[in-house]
C-alpha cells in the first residue's frame, strides 16, 4: 500500500504555466486517462490510460484502483491499492457477472512532468498540467509515499510533503488560493 499526498489547482494560464514546468521540472509524457467508478458492490476506480514519450513510443494499461480518501487543508491523503487489468474488456465482462455496474466517469489529458530537483533522501513531485472534461484545466501535484497514512512517523511527514507541495505550487506562479480541496466527482455532480 502506498499513500499519496496530493494537491490539484484550477489552472488560468495553460501556456505560461507549460512553460514553467519545462523549467522546473522534466518532461516525462502526454497522456490520455479514461475512468470509470464502478459499484454498488465494491466502489473502485477502472482506468484505461494512454501515453506518449518524448521519443515517439506509447504504452497504455488498464488500472484497478481502490482509495481510501480524505483531505485536510485542501491536501488529499490518499490510501492507494492498484494493480493492472489485463485484458481490461475481460476483467470488465467479470465485474458484470459479479453484479458491478460501471457508473460516474471523468476522461483527463495532459502532460506529466517530475521534479527536477528533489531534497536528499525524499520523494520527488509529480506534477500533471491536466484538463478534465467539463471542468477546465488543474495542476495536480503529488508526493507518493510507503506506507498508511495513519502509520506512525506519517502524520509528521504529512505536514512536511504538504510544505513541499505548497513550496512548490508557489515556484511555479499558481496561487494558493487556486487550490481545489473538492474531488472531482463532488465537481462533477454539481447542477
């Protein structure tokens, strides 16, 4: 089990803000992410996820993924489990037979970029520059760490990779007071 430790932000400047990350943090690739929650069993996450490389090459997977989710301060902590579907059209004809239903989905493209420079002994800030169908464009930032988040040591490590995200937020020119503490279904279900 890992545990992420994330921030998203409403984005203003999608071009101006490329161009900082270029500068502050590495390239990595495009991506396209299709997810869909599935219920009333078991609620988790089915992701179909397509990327691009710097080098022209592609890879895409389908993800199993199951959170345990809370946010304080406008910083999510996420509980994560996942592993691979493979095929996923197979593993999605075994969820029906089991009583699933596929149900609320969001579809994101954007471009995944990784810290250039990370303290000694400390995991590195994966920044995607996202827009998520019918919502517009965020930041998401995340640190993702072993262990669970009510682990002991992880409380204090929680306040010092919220800093680091904060820290960094602010090196790249976004506001704080552009952060969204909402997930997206929240967003999404809104009239």
């Amino acid at each position: 089990m890992v545990t992420e430790i994330e921030l998203k932000a409403h984005v203003s400047d999608v071009k101006a803000l490329r161009v900082t990350l270029s500068e502050k943090a590495d390239y990595s690739y495009s991506f396209e992410k299709e997810d869909v929650y599935w219920e009333p069993v078991f609620r988790f996450r089915l992701r179909k996820e397509k990327r691009l490389y710097p080098d022209g090459s592609e890879s895409s997977q389908c993800l199993v993924t199951w959170k345990n989710k809370q946010v304080i301060d406008g910083i999510e902590i996420n509980e994560e489990q996942e592993f691979e579907a493979k095929p996923a059209a197979d593993f999605e004809t075994f969820l029906i037979k089991l009583g699933q239903k596929p149900g609320f989905s969001k579809h994101k493209r954007g471009w995944a970029y990784v810290q250039k420079e990370k303290p000694q002994n400390l995991g590195g800030i994966t920044a995607e520059l996202v827009e998520v169908r019918k919502l517009g464009w965020f930041l998401e930032l995340e640190i993702v760490t072993a262990g669970k988040a009510g682990d002991t040591g992880q409380k204090a490590n929680f306040m010092e990779e919220k800093n680091r995200l904060l820290a960094f937020l602010d090196s790249l020119g976004v506001e704080r007071k552009a952060i969204e503490s909402r997930f997206y279904s929240e967003i999404l279900a809104e009239p």
